[in-house]
C-alpha cells in the first residue's frame, strides 16, 4: 500500500508514506491479505479503514483483513479479520 499526494493542476504525484510494511512493522500477513495491500477506504467515527476490495477478498466472497490506519505516524495495522468461511463448511 502507498499513499500519494495528487496534484491534478500539475499533473504530478509524490510518495508521502507506506502505510503497510510487514517486514518493518513486525507482524505477520493475515489470512486473505497477502500478496495484497488494501486499497479501499472506509471512513467512519472518525477514523479510517482500509481493506481488499477489487482486488479479492470481499468481492469473491472471501475473507479479508481490515486495517485501521493512523494519521499521525502515517502506518496502518491489522485489527480484525471478517467475511465468509465457505472453505470451512
């Protein structure tokens, strides 16, 4: 997952953080996360979320990780786990 800074006027992008960084941050991809990053956000109660969307997760009906991102240190982490468990019935 990267954030950008988005300047449509002059057409430009500039990195500003890497929310996600498994290797860094020291804990482990949660089931249905990985090899992907989330990219859909989910603002609500003042915070915000990010999961999988387009990419799988819950558009196949699949489990997926939600991820709740801090805006001072700019880094998200895992905070729970949630969809169907079709592959345990």
């Amino acid at each position: 997952t990267l954030e950008f800074k988005l300047d449509w006027e002059k057409g430009t992008a500039k990195l500003v953080a890497i929310p996600i960084r498994h290797d860094v941050q020291g804990f482990d991809p949660m089931p249905g996360d990985f090899p992907f990053a989330p990219e859909f956000p989910i603002h609500t109660n003042g915070r915000l979320y990010l999961t999988l969307s387009y990419q799988g997760g819950l558009r196949c009906n699949d489990t997926t990780a939600i991820w709740l991102y801090d805006e001072k240190t700019q880094t998200a982490r895992p905070v729970c786990h949630v969809g169907a468990d079709r592959d345990g019935l």
